[in-house]
C-alpha cells in the first residue's frame, strides 16, 4: 500500500526564477522587432522624394524586364503611368482594365500629334501594342485547362480518328460522368455513328489561352437539347499545345485571296527567286477570326498546306488592308469546303497596327494625354 502511494515527479516545476527570464527574454525579442520596425520607417521617411522615386522606379524596371518588356517599352509605359497620374503603377501588371485605360490614351496622343511623322507615329503604335501583348501573355501563364468538366457549352473542337480523318464539331453539353458532342457528317452528308468503345482523339482551341488535345472513347449516342450527340468519356488529363502568341477575335467579313507563285529566274550564281501574285485566280472566302500574327479563312476552294498567298480585305469601310501569308493547315468542312489556317508572312506597319486596334478593341478614350 505504502508503494501504491508514492508519487512520482518526471518533470520538475519551473521556478520564479527561470519564468522571469524566460519573460525577459520573450520581451526583449518583441522589442529588437518593433524597434527595427521603427527605424525602418523613420530611415524611409527621411528620403528624399527623388530618393524614394528612384527606389521604386528601380523596383519598377526589373519587374518589368523580368515579364520581357524592354527597355524602349518600358520608357513609354513609365510615361504614360507619369502623365496619367497612375498612384499604383504595379497595378498595370495584373489589372488589364487599368492597363487598357493608360494605353487607350497613349494611342489618342499618338493620333493627336500632328507633328510627328508617319512612320514614327506607326512606330510607337507598334510598341505600345507589344506591351499589351507581352503583359497579357504574362498573365495567362499558369491559367489553363486540367479536365474535360472544364469544357463549356458551344466549345468548337476537331475530331480526328484512328484513319486520320478530321471533323469539326461542337461540345452541346457538360454532364457529369461525359461530355455529349454534336455528332458529324461523312462527305455525303450522312450521320456518322462509330461503334461503342471506338478512340478519338479530340482537339480544342481555348480563346487567349493555347490548344489542348486528349482521347476518349465513344460510350453511345443520344439526343442532348435536340441534337443528336456522340458520348464520350471525361478525360482527367489533357495535353497542353503550341501557346497562341497573339490574341484572336472573330470578325466573319468577306475576303479575297490569291495564290502566290515563287519563281526562279537565271541560273547559277545569278539565280533569283521572286514571288509572283496570280491576279487571275482570285478566291472568295470568308474572314471567320484574326490576329496580329495570322488569320483563319473559310472558302469553297481552299489552297493547299504550304501555300502561299495574298488576301484582301476590310476592317471597316473604306479601310482596306491586304497582308501576304503562308496556309500553316486545313480544316475540313465540306467535301472541297474548308478553313485555312493562315500565318502572316508579311504586312506593313500600318495595316499591323490597325489590326491590333481591331483586336484589343481600343477606341479613343474620353480624356487624352499630352503628346510626347
């Protein structure tokens, strides 16, 4: 009984001694941070406003070179932020509503300037385009697609089967366990119904974002809102293409084109490639999107991949523009019909930036900015 009652202490109590210095301690660390706190501010607040300026104008300038402005660019930006009398300039790199203001007013100062040069004038366009291209392409990086429960409603996307064979379709609707897709027709105009299990492969272009691709199986068809619809399994994981590097708009105006002929004279040395417009064959087709970069052109009579060649059209009335360009691909949409997917080769300064206008939507803000 006597050894039942024995206690036992393992960890012996602290005395007064050892909690005052523990206190002490505690006390003088909280107060080395509040007094480096202190002097930090007051070290700040006796700089000068040309110090201070030059601190965040530094701090400014490598933020902006490590989104791969340079340093032409980043002069006209800091102008802008100035005469804009922006209080927060590191807003402009997340804030596009804020970047557009600044920029809108830079291109009505540009168009304002009756003293400089026409070409100077293009110049300076093109660069302030290039800083909202390079901000916004900044933006988007880590922004994508990770599963086919993403996809939205009216997706356009192109099936290609196990043959090769290309359809362009659309996603009508995102359930829970699949995804219901318009279901295509062969070359004579006859619903196609692949056999239960059978693999596609499907790929999509997301607007300001890149092109993703993934397989599926077929699991039926139904019909989904009307439309008769192929099912396919969800896929978990999708593969990220190419980044578009230039935003894309849609337009659907009408266009010409023209094949273009690159032909060799003299021999040897003396040898000359020249690149001749065949005026006589002129195309009618159908301008569906665009891009400072490239553009896509629906027609009954589709070049072939490679081709080269030259389209004219208008992205207002009277405004003409014509850019010389390479078909990069095909999309079949018809027995002959098809959409050319076209990369600029090239265009001059004032027809690029009036597509950027086009693109980014800038119209003439309601309070301009000095001209520079």
């Amino acid at each position: 009984m006597i050894l039942l009652q024995t206690r036992y202490q393992f960890l012996a109590s602290p005395d007064s001694r050892t909690i005052m210095i523990f206190l002490a301690s505690a006390a003088g660390f909280i107060g080395i941070i509040i007094l480096g706190g202190i002097i930090s501010r007051r070290r700040n607040r006796h700089l000068d406003p040309v110090q201070r300026r030059k601190y965040g104008r530094y701090v400014f300038q490598r933020m902006a070179r490590n989104i791969g402005l340079q340093r032409h660019h980043i002069e006209i930006l800091e102008y802008l932020i100035r005469v804009c009398g922006v209080r927060q300039p590191f807003l402009i790199f997340s804030n596009s509503g804020l970047l557009d203001d600044i920029l809108k007013k830079g291109i009505y100062a540009l168009h304002q300037n009756t003293k400089l040069k026409e070409e100077e004038r293009e110049r300076r366009l093109t660069y302030i385009f290039q800083i909202k291209q390079i901000i916004e392409r900044n933006a988007r990086r880590g922004i994508g697609v990770r599963s086919t429960i993403m996809m939205r409603p009216g997706q356009s996307i192109t099936i290609t089967t196990e043959t090769g064979r290309q359809y362009s379709t659309r996603v009508v609707s995102n359930l829970k366990d699949m995804v219901a897709i318009a279901a295509v027709n062969d070359d004579a105009g006859s619903q196609i119904r692949w056999p239960r299990g059978t693999r596609l492969k499907i790929n999509f272009w997301r607007e300001s974002d890149s092109g993703y691709a993934f397989e599926s199986k077929v699991l039926g068809y139904d019909k989904v809102r009307g439309t008769l619809c192929v099912l396919l399994h969800h896929a978990k994981t999708l593969k990220k293409e190419q980044q578009r590097k230039y935003r894309r708009s849609p337009i659907h105006r009408p266009c010409f084109f023209f094949p273009v002929l690159v032909v060799e004279s003299g021999t040897g040395r003396r040898a000359e490639k020249k690149a001749v417009v065949q005026t006589t064959r002129r195309f009618l087709g159908n301008l569906v999107d665009i891009s400072a970069g490239g553009c896509s052109v629906n027609s009954l009579y589709p070049l072939k991949t490679g081709s080269l060649c030259k389209i004219e059209f208008e992205l207002a009335r009277r405004q003409r523009i014509t850019v010389f360009g390479k078909v990069k691909r095909i999309r079949k949409t018809g027995l002959r019909s098809g959409i050319m997917h076209i990369m600029f080769t090239k265009l001059s300064s004032r027809f690029l930036n009036q597509i950027y206008l086009y693109v980014y939507d800038y119209t003439p803000p309601r309070y301009p900015v000095p001209a520079r």
